[in-house]
C-alpha cells in the first residue's frame, strides 16, 4: 500500500475511518496500562484523531505521524490550535503545547525521534496496511521502540474473503505473532460491531470483530 494511496483518500476526502469523538476503549481500557501523566505517547498513522486531544487531557505528552500534511494541517485548523512548522531531514514538525506530528513516512522514522515515548496508541494503525506491510510495521516499531513499551491496540478481523481492506482483518494469532517479543500481551474487549457499520453489511460482510488489546514489555 503506497503512500499515495492513503494521501488521494485525503484529497478525496475518503476517511470514513475518522471518528469525530473521543475513542471509547481508549478511555475504558487506557487506565489499565498504568503509565504516569508525565508519560509520552506515541501515536502512529494518526490521521486527524481526536484521540491526541484525549491522550494530551490525561497530562501525558503526544508524539504523531502521519503521511497527509492534508490531515496534519486540518487536524490543527479543525481543533483551533496553531502550529509551530519545522523541517527535519525526512519529516515536517508540527508542534503545539503537548502535541508534535512528524508529518512524514512511519518508515522514515529513527530511534531518535520516538526513542523518547513511553507507550504506543493504535487505533485503525496496523489495521491499516496490508499483510507484509504489518510485518514491516512491527518490525520498523522494534526497531525505534526496541524496548517494548506498554500499547494499546485496538484491531478489526473479519471473513477477508467476502471483502477487500483496508481496513484489514488482523486475528488475534497474528496480532500474538507479531507482538511475541512482548510478555503480556492481554485482550481486554472483544464483540461483533459489524451493526455498526452498515456500509460494511451491504458488502455482504455479517461479522466484524472489534479486539482490544493491551502488551505489556
Ligand atoms: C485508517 S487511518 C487511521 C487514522 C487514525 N489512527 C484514526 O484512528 O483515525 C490510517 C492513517 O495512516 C496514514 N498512513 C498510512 N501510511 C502511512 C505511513 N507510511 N506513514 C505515515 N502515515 C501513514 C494515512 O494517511 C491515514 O491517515
């Protein structure tokens, strides 16, 4: 999945995967990793969530990316916050108070730039890419993130037969495979939302499991 794709669905104002509230299992389940206000959270593929505001109002410090500047920029206009723009080597920062997007490519990402985040918000993330993609993801994370921070992740698996991602459909053996490195690695919430998404149901599809995780290094 090339980066173009995911910048045209912005241009063509395709991201019905945007959620105009607060994450509900982010603010049921976030609590249960136990991190300190002072934490610092990394948050990739993000989008424009709302999710960033939530996680800056628990005291904590966000460190983003996303490969739209489309996204970037009306995440900033939309929320009536204004950006401090800086160039970096391979990503442009966004910066206000609690909040930094590296407007870039995740695979562009090095050690110093999130060696400094404490957790890992995915929301719709590894959901996102593809099966050899999610490998790279996890891999490329390892890389940056080499001592497994505590995540939360929440995850989609559906009948990948009767349609096409993204969103993807990520089991709960591969979300176990990839995350192996991790010690615990718990589900916390699991139920059929497909009733919920009625678009997904006139494509034929009549379950769609809704999975929380919560690793634990
Ligand atoms: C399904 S959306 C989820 C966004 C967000 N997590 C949310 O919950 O609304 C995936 C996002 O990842 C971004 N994206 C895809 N590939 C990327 C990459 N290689 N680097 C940075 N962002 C990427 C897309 O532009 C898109 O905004």
């Amino acid at each position: 999945m090339k980066a173009e794709f995911w910048i045209e669905r912005w241009q063509n104002g395709q991201i019905g995967f945007h959620q105009e509230a607060f994450n509900a299992h982010l603010q049921n389940y976030w609590p249960a990793l136990g991190l300190p206000a002072e934490a610092c959270v990394f948050v990739p593929l993000c989008g424009k969530t709302l999710d960033l505001l939530w996680l800056r109002s628990q005291g904590h410090s966000v460190l983003a990316v996303e490969i739209s500047e489309l996204a970037v920029a009306a995440f900033f206009r939309e929320n009536d916050l204004q950006a401090q723009i800086t160039q970096e080597e391979h990503f442009s920062r966004w910066q206000c108070a609690g909040i930094d997007i590296l407007c870039g490519d995740f695979f562009d990402l090095q050690a110093a730039d999130v060696g400094i985040c404490d957790a890992l918000y995915d929301r719709a993330s590894l959901v996102a890419l593809p099966a050899a993609m999610r490998r790279q993801y996890v891999r490329h994370l390892q890389k940056t993130m080499p001592q497994q921070k505590p995540h939360l992740l929440v995850a989609l698996s559906y009948d990948q037969n009767v349609i096409d991602g993204p969103p993807f459909s990520v089991e709960e053996a591969e979300v176990r495979e990839l995350y192996a490195a991790f010690k615990g690695i718990k589900k916390v919430f699991s139920e059929d939302v497909i009733s919920g998404s009625p678009h997904l149901q006139k494509k034929g599809l009549q379950h769609l499991q809704e999975t929380v995780y919560c690793l634990q290094g």
